[in-house]
C-alpha cells in the first residue's frame, strides 16, 4: 500500500513538473516523461516550493547578439546539426535546465550557469557538445604550447558583450575559425578542442580573471623574448684536500684589513640596494594607481589541464589569449565558477575568496565539484558520502539533478563539424598574416611568412619607457632569406647593427656587426670556420687595424693582426708589396715539433726591418726562447755584400743547441721568413679585398632580398608547380590515349581468321567491308531501338490519356495528381527520345566515315589497302 | 757486372766525403756562408757518392743524421761501415758487386732498398728492415722462388723488382708472387692489376692458405709467450714471482738427495702429500697478498704523482704568467729606451729597467722556493707511507714464511719418527717391504739415519730462508731506489728551473746592457 502510495505521488510529481517546464519549454517535453516518471523522489511539498521559486526565476535571455554581427555569418553552408538538436541533445537540454533550477534554487547567491548559449543558428547549444575534440594533422600542434601559441596568433580577440556576464551566443569552432576572430570563450572552446584531440586532459573554464587577462592586455608584462635566460653559475665544487696535495703558502695579509673592507663594501651594497627598493617602490604605486573598479567581477573564459595525460607533472591553466601558462595559483585568475569537457560539466563549489589558489581540482569529489553527468571517468572519491546522500536528498542539490536522468545518459556527440585547417590558413596563422602584441616597453610584431618581400616574421621593438616613445633596439627575424639572414639586431642607443645568418651564406658569414656599411669602419665579422677553407672565426676592424682569428689550420695559425697606420686610400691599386705595414702572427701548438722549434708567435715589423719569433713554452718551462732578427742589408768595409753576421740574429734559448748557432741555420731561417712575411702581407691584403667584397655583397643581398622556396613547398615553388602540371597533362593525355588504342575494331574479324598468318589482299578488303556492314548495321539497329523505344512510349502515353478522359469525371484528385505527374514525366521521355534520334541521324553518317578512315589508316591493312585508294 | 775497370779503385777519405758534401750542400749566399763556416758531417741529410769507384764503405759514421744515401755505380764488395747511419730511410747500392745482404740490422728506418744489378743470390738478413716498402732486387742471382715467402714479413713492402734473376724466367714467376705477397702493388715495375691478383690468389690458395695458418699458429705462440712473460714481470714487480705454485716445494727437493731418498719409505708419500698441499697453500697466500699490496703500492704512487704533478703544473702557470706579463713591459720600456734621445733619461730608465729584471727573478725565485718547500713536505711524507707499508708487506711475508718454517719442522719430526720405526724394524728384522739399497745403505745406525734426514731438513729450511731473504731485500732495494728517484727528480727539477730563470735573468741583462752599449757608442 505505501509504495502504491508512493507511486501515485510519483506520478502526481513528474506531472506537476512536467507542467511547469511545459510553461517555459513548450511541448518537446512529452517524450521524456516516461524516462522521468520512474524515477523522481521529490516530495510534494517540495515540489510546490520548487514551483513557486521556479516561476519567479526568468532566464534571462540577453538579446544583444554577440560582437560580430550576425549577417556576417553565412548559416546556409553550415550542416543540419548546426541548425537543430536531436531527441539527444534535446534530452540534454532538458537536463541541464532542470539542473540549472535545481542550482539557482539551493544556490540562489550564485550567478546562472553558463549551459546552454545560443549557436550561430539561434539553436541553444549545452557548452560541452560545442567542444569538438580534433587532433590536428600538424605536428607542430602536438604540444599544448604551440598549439595554445596558433589558437593565440590565429584568432583576433574581441572583448565580451558584457563584461561582467557570460556572453549569450557561443559559435561552433568551425565559424571561428572562418572568421578568425572570437571572444575569450570561443579562444577556449577551441583550443580546448585540438587539447583534448591531442590527448591532453583539458577543460573549459567559466571564471573571473583581471583586467588585463580579460583585455589581453600585456602592457605590463615584460616581454618573453626580452628576458634573458639566466645564467647558470656553476659553482665549482672545491675538491676536498686529497692526500698529498700540497699546502698553500700562508696568507700573510691583515685579516683586520679584509674585515674593513668587507665591511665598507657591504655598507656601500646595502646603500644600492636601499635606492633600488625605493625606486621599486616608485614603480610599484604608479602600477597600484590604476586599480580596476571591477575586479573580481570580469567574466573570461580559459583552459585548465589537468595532470596525468601526456606526461603532464601539474596542472595549470593556459591563457588561451596570449598562449601563456599559469600555475593554478596565478593572482591573474580570481575565481571559477564551471569548468567542461567534451563529457561533462563540472560546478565549482569551494569558495574562491583566495582567487584560485586555495581550488582543489580533484573533479571526483561531489563536494568540491557538483557534476552535471553521471557517469564520466571521474570516480567518486567517497562512496560513503553518496550514502549519507541519499538518506536525506532534501536538502542535497546534486542528487536532485543526477537521479532525474537514466545512469547511462552520457553526453551526445558533438554538433560540431571536425576542426579543419587548411595548410594555407595554417601558414599564415594570423589574421592577415599579421599581428601586433603590446608589452611592457616593448612591441612584438609578427608576420606570415613570405607576407612581407624581404623575409621578416616578427619584430621586437624594446622601448626605454614605458610610454614606447623612445626606441631602444629592435630586433627583427627572417626566415627563408636566400642569403640566410636569420635576425638583425639594430641597438638604437649605441647605432650598433648586428646581424646573424644560418649556416649557407655564400661567405660563410655567421655574425656581421658594425655602425655603418662603409669600409674601414668598426666591424666584427664572425664566420662559420667548417665552411670555409682557411678556417677563419673571426675578422675584427677598426679604422686602424685588422685581427683576423682561426681555427683548424694546417698551418696551426690562430690569430693575425694588422696594424694600418693611416690607411692609404684606393687599396684595390695597391699591391701587398708597397705598403708596408706590422703583421702579428700566432700559432697553436704542433705537437709534431719540439717546442724549441714550434714558433707561438712572430711579429714583422717591416718599417723597423725587424722580425720577432717566439716560441712555443716548452712543458716543463716557464720561459720560452725568442729569436729576433734584423734585416739590414749592409756593405761592409772591402764593399762586399754582408750575407748574414751574428749580430743580425739576437736569439734567447731555454736550452742552448749547437746547430742554432750556425750562421747558416740563421740564414736559412731568415730566408724563409722573409718569403713567409710576403706571404702574409699578401693574405692581410686579400683579407681586405674580401671585407670589401663581402659588404658589396651584403648591400647587395639587402636591396634584392630573394626569397628562397623550398623544393617540397608545392604551391610556392613555381618551377615545381608548372612541372607538376605538365606532368598531371601529360599523364592525362597518355591515359586518353590509351583508352583509346585499346579499342580494337579488328579484334572480333579478325578473330574469324586463321591465327599467325598474314593477311592476303583479298582478306583485307573483305575484313574492311565486313567491319564497315557491321559498323553500318549497329547504327541502324541503335537508331531503331530508339525509334521502338519512342513509339512504346507515345503509345503507353495515349493510352494513358484515353484512360484519363473515360474516367475523369470519377477520378480523385490524388489519382489526378498521379496521372499528370505521369503526363510530364512521359513527356519528358518522348523528348529526350527524339532528340537522342535525331542526334543518332546525324551523327551516324559521321561515325561511319570517321571508321571509314581509320580503318584506311591501321597498321594491319594500310599496306594492302593502299593500292586500292 | 758494371764495373769501371780502367779506373783505380779508390778509398773513401775524407777529402772525398767533404769534396761531396761541398758540392751537395747549399748554393749562392748560403753557399759562401757555409763554405765560410764549414758543413759538418752529422747535419748533412743527403749524401750521393755515385760513380767513384769506391771499393768499400768506409768513414761514414760521422753521418749520424744522414737519410739518403747514394752508392750506386761503385765497386762494391760487401756491405759494411753503415751500423751508425740509423736514420737513413733511402739507401741506393745498385750497380756494385754485392754478393750478399749483410750489415743492415741497424737501419730500422730504412723505407726504400736498391740492390739492382749485383750478385746476391739470396733474400735474407733484412730482418731489422721493418718498414720496407720499396725493394729493388733486379739483376741479381736469385734463383730459388720458395724463398720469395720471406718477403712476407714486410707488412709495409708495395714495390718490388726481381726482373733479370734466374727466378723471373720460371712460368709461374708473376703468379705465385702475387699469391704469396699479396699486398704487393707493383711488381718489376709494373702495377698489379686486380684480375691477375684474383687469379694468382685461386691458383695457389691451397699453399697460401697453410702458409697463413702456420704464421697465426706463431702469432699466438708468440702472442702467448709475450703475455706469460707480461704475467711474470707483473709479479716480479710484486716480489711473488713464482709462489702461485709449488714452485718453491719443488725446488726444496730438487736438489735433495737425501730427502727423495727418504720418499721412497713406506709412509712417507702420503706425509709428503698433505704437506706439499699445505705448504702450496701457504705460497699461495703469499702470492695474493703480494700482488695486494703491490697494487696497493701502485695507488699510493699514482696519487703522489698526481698531486706532485698537479702542484708543479699550477706553479709553472704563475711563473709563466709571470713571465709574460714581464715580457710585454720589457719589450715595451726597450722600444721606448731605444726612442729616447735623452742621456740622462735613458740611464733612468735603464736603471728602473734593471730594478724590473731584479724584481721578477726574485718572484720567480720565491715562487721556486715554495714550490720545494711544498714538495719537501709531500715527498717526505710520501716516503713514510710507502716505507710503512713496505714493512707492513715484510712482516706479513715473514709470518708467513714462518708457517712454512713451523710445516717443515712438523714434517721433518714426522719424518724422523718414520725413519726411526723402519730402522728399529731393520734392526729387529721386521721389515716386510724390500728397501732399494741406496736407502737402505742409510739405515745403517741411527746417527745416519737422523744426519740424513736432518740434512735434507737443513735443505728446505735453508731454500725457504733464500727465497724469504730474496723478496725482503728486493722489496727494499725497490723501496730505497724509488725515494732516491724521486729526490733526484725533484733535485734535477729544481736545478733546471733554476738555471732557467738565471739564464732568462741573464738574457733579459744582457738585451739591456747591449742597448746600454750601443747607446753609448752613438
């Protein structure tokens, strides 16, 4: 008798409620009643309450249409899902209005849930079916970084309707994505979409963020490509004193003495560092000045991933506008209120007045958050408490909403068409190819690549205040630059240029910084020494001299250094010979020779007549022999030519040799050095020759800024592109003619005939007349068909019309509407019929001449049928 | 064969080496130079005496650095008076009447040989030419072709000339070279193509492959005996050589007559048997602590060389450094000192110059010091460790030698107890066995009886003490000669560095005092 009783309420319940939604939802209801009615356990009281609140609740439904405007959107191309919802997502609906009530019944302190916003078709979509998990084809949109980086750079961000509410529309990704533009919640949807395609355990997030997330304004942000990644000092770790190492010589400094001075360093430091905190303070109350009146109450939606998938150690949020992560305790973000997947909606129910950093995102727990679903992969932390639910769901909102729906109500696929990105689209990324970011004393500009004809990509321009009225360097990258240029770097300040290459550069050029292109100007040129021949790292000039570095010579030279004086103007006409100018030379060690031999250094000073050696340390050594000769060439007192005296050669020997001694030893060793000083004097002067070359080369590189394609780019490679073309023709026309020769009209007569023997005269005439009469045959039995065909039709045509006219009078308009749709149809036939006749007739005599001919002209009867033309 | 017989022969002198080194040696300027202050002999490189006449080889061991070495077209005899040049890589003999290969086992570097045209009629004595490449034997008298193998050993060998000796005219002469000398490329002057080596390869691989299998069977030999003899060095440098083993029972009965005499007793086998077990096992305990703490020894060593090593290397970096920084002034003050016009300033400078020169020998002087100082400590505490545990290894040895000892006494007790009880069974004419006369000639009364046994005793005890007072004064001797070294070596270090810095000091004075001069003179 109870539970009869019971029942009986039941029902009275679902019917009661079933009213009051018909009020508000109409009559798409009807078909979920049954699913409900079993399972309702409201008590009646209750219920009437719910009534009561419910009725005074409206929803409110914003009219203002969302920022770009609607007739913008065209709603015809989008597919029949778009457009309507299914029982499912109708179920779904009902669902979530019903939870929706039940929340702002127990909850009325709280705003409304965003659930069901308004697609570009007017159809309220619920916000988790509008996620359309995809995982993009693009490896580089593997990685949730670059990926939240595209959605950043693809999307131009528009500012919510209303600030301070969930905005009423949210389009499918597909029409975002045409448009390029989108507010915060449509950044998210469809970054949270290629997330969870890339197997990420990402959500949506409804929340408060500040000021400057929600206008994505990064003006007091310092910019990420200005910070410089800082050093990591390594601290050497002392070794501990090993056995038998030796003891240091004792410290006989005053240790009173180190003690002031440290003492007077450390009040000078703490004098620094009081000024610095002060200026700090400064800059702190200019930034605390503008204080928004609205924080808190700013509407921004972003993405949150959770750890566990993908290797990810913590969960954080991503800032889908500016591509950032936060640590889930980030002071940007103030507060949640709902968070979904492509699953399941989850209600935040701890209280954020620590903004985010107190929230526990463990969406398990019924406590903390309040599930839409049941039934998704998040297990229930206690199932004890669901229990202790159960026994007293008067005052429980959450069974309310979970007990109504069938346990395995899952969500409905998406409505949303798979997100597709053109690889065009992709490569552009921006919107025009071209954005601009504002931070803190800094503007980032970056470009599509191979928008811009000289190669640039981005721009960082660095400010030195924080109005960016005064340029302090920029920073502009390239890429596909044919001469490599990889990034310049202009220092505004100091008027110093510096610009890097890629590996490719027809000099090898690595860096080239200078003030100015003109030669003979302060310039570093460093080169990539693997890619050239003489193994040059580094050319360094001033107005006065040259330094040249290497590495990896034959001859063991590393270092070469000119010194000009006043340059002499038009270099190109002077040779080497005539300028005589001080070339300093040093050598790596060869571990072929003895030190004693190696030379480290050698200085010629050609105006003094002097050439300086010294030589390589030997190991056990502290000092190094040197060797000085004078190249005087005297007459001496008989007037003969002085060869070579003692004198002539001033050397110092770590260990005195014999043969070093001899005179002709010196001799020979000047001789040589005379012929390697030429040599040198000849290098320096080629090294000039290229310096100028290469800034030739550089002005010129920088006026035609080719651009390179690469050979697999298919659509920018025009040679590529024609030659596939051609290719595609050719392939086409083989294939035509194929088709064509496969044809054998020969074959069946052919066939008739004894197989392997030639042809006889006789029995090539008689094949021809017998494929002509065949050919002539076919036409005529075709044209017949056709002309059977119409008449049958004619005749079932007048017969239908004599049967119409005897029982029009008793015919019923179906009937009617049946016969003249006959009419036309049969109409329609007769007409095709003879045109398709009167085509056949002429074009048959056509055919058979056109046979005619060919069969003139194939290879098996033209020689015997020649005689007869 | 060619041979000048109008001519005299004549003798290598002196008048003639230096008549060619006059006329080889440098031209123009550098002639007169060298003319001026005459070529010794051990600078020249390239020395050719062709078509002299010359008899026998003589004179030339002046020529201590001489790499080319022409002699062809002479009279010569006999190869001899080369043992000095060990440089040589180029040696010509052709066209002489050699008529064997001798006198060649000191020129290891030699890389081209020409015998062409003289009378050798066998491939041999080229044992210490280990980097041959080039071998010119045309011309000659060689007629056995089995010998060519020979030329197998020359890894490096690529050219060879045989034509015009008996062997060129056998049919397979071409084919069976290029089977047994496979890395020949060319032959009689003539590259070897790849097809004729594949085919001299087919046709004699039955031969070529035994061959080669008996030359890895040496190799191994060889490569085994190097590795035992690796092996025992390893333990000598242990002092335990030879204990891993019954090396030493062995040899205490080697020369025992006596006590394998004795062995021969009824129930003396078996006493020898466990004894030898034990006394091997002892030996063998000796063994595996030696090489411990001869390991042990090697770390102690290898850590204080590279402290020392270390210590020394920073030390040469300051004085370097030092150095260095010297130099950049002194090159600078001189040029200005020469600039200067100036008496008074000039002396000034010079002066203060001076004071410079002073200032860095003493640093450098100072920074020798305490590097001794330094050294002296560590060197010194060095040798007490490593005398410590020398003695440490000696003691132990000794205990352990002592255990052999207490073996050989019981061994000897139990001995002497058998020998009593046969001789007390022969007296009383028990004895069942037959004894061979020589033992029995000892059982003759007791005193022989217990002299025999106790001289054979007196053998082992006195074997054992050898090879016990072998390893404690080796490990000594090795012990005293190492601290020596190093005392010597950080001596000789001292002293050199020493003298460097004076003669550095002395050089940087005397730029100086040449300018000085020269100053003064103007």
């Amino acid at each position: 008798m109870e539970v009869l009783k019971e029942k009986v309420e039941e029902e009275e319940a679902a019917e009661r409620e079933d009213a009051a939604e018909r009020a508000e939802r109409g009559e798409k209801m009807m078909r979920l009643m049954e699913v409900r009615k079993e399972e309702t356990t409201m008590t009646q009281e209750m219920l009437r309450d719910l009534e009561r609140k419910l009725s005074e609740i409206e929803v409110s439904i914003p009219e203002k249409p969302s920022t770009f405007t609607k007739d913008t959107i065209d709603i015809s191309k989008l597919p029949l899902s778009y457009k309507s919802n299914t029982p499912k997502e109708e179920h779904l609906l009902q669902v979530a209005d019903n939870f929706s009530r039940q929340y702002s019944l127990l909850c009325p302190d709280r705003v409304p849930l965003f659930l069901h916003p308004l697609n570009e078709c007017e159809v309220p979509k619920f916000v988790s079916t509008t996620i359309r998990p995809t995982l993009m084809p693009y490896p580089e949109l593997y990685n949730w970084d670059t990926c939240a980086q595209f959605v950043s750079d693809f999307l131009a961000m528009l500012p919510l309707p209303d600030p301070l509410k969930p905005p009423s529309y949210l389009y499918s990704s597909t029409t975002v994505l045409k448009h390029q533009k989108g507010n915060c919640f449509d950044f998210s949807t469809l970054l949270c979409s290629m997330l969870i395609g890339a197997g990420y355990d990402a959500y949506c997030v409804n929340g408060y963020g500040s000021q400057d997330l929600c206008h994505m304004d990064l003006t007091r942000e310092v910019c990420p490509l200005t910070v410089k990644p800082k050093e990591t000092v390594q601290e050497e770790e002392k070794a501990p004193p090993k056995k038998y190492a030796i003891k240091p010589p004792r410290d006989l400094s005053s240790r009173f003495e180190q003690e002031q001075e440290m003492k007077r360093q450390e009040e000078i430091k703490a004098a620094e560092e009081k000024r610095w905190r002060q200026e700090e303070e400064r800059l702190m109350e200019v930034d605390s000045a503008k204080t928004d009146p609205l924080h808190g109450l700013r509407v921004h939606s972003w993405v949150l991933v959770l750890s566990g998938k993908r290797e990810v150690p913590e969960s954080f949020f991503i800032d889908p506008f500016t591509a950032r992560s936060y640590s889930t305790q980030d002071d940007n973000f103030l507060g949640i209120e709902s968070l979904w997947n492509h699953k399941n909606y989850w209600i935040n129910m701890q209280d954020c007045w620590n903004c985010c950093k107190d929230l526990i995102f463990d969406l398990g727990d019924p406590v903390m958050w309040e599930y839409l679903l049941l039934g998704t992969d998040k297990p229930l932390l206690s199932p004890a408490e669901e229990e202790d639910n159960g026994a007293n769901d008067d005052d429980d909102v959450e069974n309310l909403g979970k007990e109504d729906e069938d346990k395995s109500f899952d969500m409905p696929n998406s409505w949303v068409e798979q997100i597709e990105i053109s690889p065009e689209v992709f490569e552009t990324r921006c919107p025009n190819g071209k954005k601009v970011i504002q931070y803190k004393k800094a503007k980032l500009e970056k470009w599509a690549p191979y928008l811009n004809n000289n190669g640039l990509v981005c721009r960082l321009t660095t400010y030195e205040d924080l109005e960016c009225t005064k340029t302090l360097e920029i920073k502009e990258w390239y890429q596909n630059r044919e001469d490599m240029l990889e990034l310049k770097h202009i220092n505004k300040t100091t008027g110093l240029n510096i610009d890097y290459f890629k590996p490719g550069h027809p000099q090898a050029l690595r860096v080239h910084s200078y003030t100015s292109m003109q030669p003979e100007m302060d310039r570093v040129m460093e080169f990539y020494e693997k890619a050239r021949v003489d193994g040059l790292i580094k050319r360094e000039e001033t107005p006065k001299t040259m330094t040249e570095y290497y590495q990896g010579r034959p001859d063991f030279l590393s270092y070469r250094h000119i010194n000009f004086g006043p340059r002499v103007k038009k270099l190109v006409l002077n040779s080497a010979e005539s300028n005589p100018r001080p070339v300093v030379e040093r050598f790596f060690r060869n571990p072929a020779k003895p030190a004693d031999e190696d030379v480290a250094e050698r200085v010629f000073l050609i105006l003094d007549e002097r050439i300086q050696l010294r030589y390589h340390c030997r190991e056990d050594h502290i000092t190094a022999s040197k060797r000085e000769f004078l190249r005087r060439t005297e007459v001496d007192s008989k007037g003969n030519k002085i060869i070579m005296t003692p004198d002539m050669c001033i050397s110092f020997e770590v260990e005195p040799m014999e043969h070093t001694k001899k005179l002709l030893y010196q001799y020979e060793a000047m001789m040589k050095l005379k012929n390697e000083e030429k040599l040198s004097r000849h290098q320096a002067w080629e090294s000039e020759l290229e310096v100028l070359e290469i800034l030739k080369l550089r002005e010129e590189e920088e006026e035609a800024h080719v651009l390179t394609t690469s050979i697999y780019d298919t659509k920018r490679n025009e040679k590529s592109k024609e030659y596939r073309e051609a290719m595609e023709r050719v392939m086409h026309e083989e294939h035509l003619r194929q088709v064509e020769a496969q044809l054998d009209y020969l074959a069946p007569f052919l066939a008739q005939l004894p197989p392997g023997e030639k042809l006889t005269r006789w029995q090539a005439v008689r094949l021809k007349d017998e494929c002509l009469s065949d050919f002539k045959q076919r036409l005529i039995n075709k044209a017949n068909l056709i002309q059977a065909r119409f008449e049958k039709e004619t005749q079932e045509l007048q017969k239908q019309q004599q049967w119409y006219q005897e029982n029009q009078v008793t015919l019923t308009p179906e009937d009617e509407d049946l016969y003249l749709s006959y009419c036309s149809q049969a109409m329609f036939r007769i007409r095709i019929l003879e045109q398709r006749l009167n085509r056949h007739k002429e074009l048959a005599p056509l055919k058979y001449l056109a046979l005619e001919e060919k069969l003139y002209k194939d290879p098996r009867l033209v020689e015997l049928l020649k005689v007869f033309v | 064969m060619h041979q000048l017989c109008d001519m005299e022969p004549r003798v290598m002198d002196d008048d003639m080496l230096k008549l060619a080194v006059g006329e080889q040696g440098p031209r123009d300027e550098a002639g007169q130079l060298a003319k001026q202050e005459g070529i010794l002999f051990k600078d020249v490189l390239s020395l050719q005496l062709d078509f002299q006449n010359i008899l026998r080889i003589d004179n030339l061991w002046q020529f201590e650095n001489l790499r080319k070495l022409q002699l062809d077209n002479n009279t010569i005899e006999k190869i001899e008076g080369l043992e000095k040049l060990t440089r040589l890589v180029w040696l010509d003999l052709s066209f002489n009447n050699i008529e064997t290969i001798e006198g060649l086992d000191t020129l290891v570097n030699l890389e081209d040989l020409s015998l062409f045209n003289n009378r050798i009629a066998k491939i041999d004595s080229l044992d210490a030419l280990v980097k041959l490449q080039v071998l010119s034997l045309g011309n000659n008298r060689i007629g056995n072709l089995m010998k060519i193998i020979y030329l197998r050993r020359f890894k490096d060998l690529r050219t060879l000339s045989l034509a015009g000796n008996p062997i060129a005219a056998a049919e397979d002469y071409r084919m069976f070279i290029c089977a047994y000398l496979p890395d020949l490329v060319y032959l009689d002057f003539r590259r070897i193509d790849d097809h004729t080596k594949e085919l001299a390869e087919v046709k004699h691989q039955y031969s070529t492959d035994e061959l080669k299998h008996q030359e890895n069977l040496m190799q191994a030999r060889l490569e085994d005996e190097q590795a035992r003899r690796e092996e025992l060095e390893e333990h000598k440098a242990a002092f335990v050589e030879n204990l891993n083993g019954s090396f030493l029972f062995d040899s205490m009965y080697a020369e025992d007559v006596e006590g394998s005499k004795l062995a021969s007793l009824p129930g003396v086998a078996e006493l020898m048997e466990t004894y030898k077990d034990k006394f091997v096992i002892i030996c063998l305990n000796i063994f595996e602590y030696g090489l411990k703490q001869q390991e042990k020894r090697k770390a102690e060593l290898d850590t204080f060389n590279e402290r020392v090593q270390e210590a020394v290397q920073e030390n040469q970096a300051q004085g370097r450094h030092r150095t260095a920084e010297f130099e950049e002034k002194h090159l600078l003050s001189l040029s200005t000192i020469r600039g200067e016009s100036e008496l008074t300033d000039i002396e000034t400078k010079i002066a203060d110059q001076r004071e410079d020169i002073a200032e860095l020998s003493n640093a450098l002087m100072t920074l020798e010091m305490q590097l001794v100082e330094q050294l002296e400590e560590t060197i010194n505490m060095f040798e007490r460790n490593i005398v410590d545990l020398v003695e440490l290894f000696i003691e132990n040895v000794q205990s352990l030698m002592a255990q052999c000892r207490d073996l050989e006494n019981h061994h000897h007790e139990k001995l002497l107890e058998i020998a009593i009880n046969i001789l007390e069974k022969i007296v009383k004419g028990e004895l069942d066995e037959d004894l061979p006369d020589d033992v029995r000639a000892l059982f003759v009364d007791k005193d022989t009886i217990v002299n025999a046994v106790g001289a054979s005793h007196d053998m082992h005890l006195l074997k054992i003490d050898n090879r016990e007072d072998e390893l404690v004064t080796r490990v000594n001797s090795w012990c005293t000669h190492l601290v020596d070294k190093i005392h010597k070596d950080e001596m000789t270090r001292n002293r050199r560095r020493v003298k460097e810095i004076n003669q550095y000091g002395d050089h940087v004075q005397g730029e100086l005092d040449s300018l000085e001069c020269g100053d003064i003179l103007d």
